[in-house]
C-alpha cells in the first residue's frame, strides 16, 4: 500500500516537471523483444495508479483471430501495421491531460518499424506525421527463459530477437534513448522505470 500511495505522490504531484520545456510528452513507451515481459511489466504500473495502454498488436491479432485472419502479422505483416499505426494513433489522441506519466506497450514507432520492414515506407516518414513519446524508451532485451509461444505469439524466438534488433536501432535513429530493463522480477523492474523518469 506505501508504494501504491507513493506512485500516486509522484504521478500527481507535477511529475515530469523537470522535463516539462524540453520533453512535453509524458508518453512513455514500453517496447522490445516478444515474450520478454512488457505485459506483465504494464499491469504492474497501473496497479500502481498510473495509466497504461495495451499492445495495439495484441488488440489486432486478437480481433483477426475471430474473423478471416487476413491481417495478422504472420499472414500480412504490412496490412497488420498500418492497422496498429491507426490503433496507436487514437490511443496517443485519446489522452487527458493529468499531468503524469502514461505508459504505452508498444506503440507508434513499433508498427512504423513494422511497416518499413514489410514494405518500402521508412519509419522515419511515418513518424514524421506524429508527436514524439517521451525521449527515454524501456526496451525488454531477448529473455529465452520465459519466452512461451501462444495462439497470439506463434513466432519462434529467433523472429522475435530479430524483431527486438530493427526496433534497438530504429528508436536510436529517431532520437530516443533507450534503456534496456534488467532480467528481474516485474515489481523491481517497475522500480526501475519510475526509478528513471524521477
């Protein structure tokens, strides 16, 4: 209850105030490799009180599975992009204005990479049309130990590491700096995200 109170402290108490003039988004996002713990890792943060925002691509292939399949990222990888581009659009233009950090799994700039990847679209393009997240992004690096396939996740791990490799270099070339979270335990890896920001 003292660390739900205390994330609650500093979520409303002007969080993000010291980078307020040079970083305006307090959009923080959560990325990396598949399987790695991002999920978990955002369920943690908002038992926490802060608000978080699912995986576009989770939304996406769940939908597909009940209908034709037809954009599901191992049937059309491009199609199921620039859908996840729309999704992550409205979940960045659905915001309010609380003055805290939100959290994001996955967001524009991983079905921008998506995209370029499957087509001949650049990512930096894409990205050029939105608001940036905030500068600091949390990367889950490749975790074989915990990586388990699922009806929504069928890729082998060498997929998803080669997937976790375009998005490391992509967030660096669009300015952000990325920091890889520790092979620990969801709540000292949720620490160590506000831990950052402060």
């Amino acid at each position: 209850m003292a660390t739900d109170r205390q994330a609650l402290k500093f979520c409303f108490s002007g969080c993000g105030a010291m980078y307020g003039a040079m970083n305006p988004s307090r959009d923080v996002v959560i990325s990396g490799c598949s399987g790695g713990g991002k999920s978990s890792l955002i369920v943690e943060l908002s038992r926490r009180g802060y608000p978080t925002v699912p995986e576009p691509g989770r939304r996406i292939v769940q939908e597909e599975l009940r209908g034709d399949g037809g954009a599901l990222p191992w049937v059309n990888l491009a199609a199921f992009a620039k859908r996840a581009i729309a999704i992550a659009s409205q979940d960045r233009e659905s915001k309010t204005d609380t003055g805290c950090w939100r959290f994001f799994d996955r967001g524009l700039v991983d079905a921008a990479v998506a995209l370029e990847h499957s087509s001949a679209r650049s990512a930096k393009s894409v990205m050029a049309a939105f608001e940036p997240y905030y500068r600091q992004v949390f990367l889950t690096p490749p975790w074989p130990e915990i990586y388990a396939n699922d009806a929504e996740r069928p890729q082998p791990l060498g997929e998803a590491v080669a997937e976790y490799e375009r998005l490391a270099v992509a967030y660096r070339e669009l300015g952000y700096d990325p920091i890889l979270l520790p092979e620990s335990s969801v709540s000292e890896r949720a620490t160590f995200v506000l831990d950052r920001l402060e």
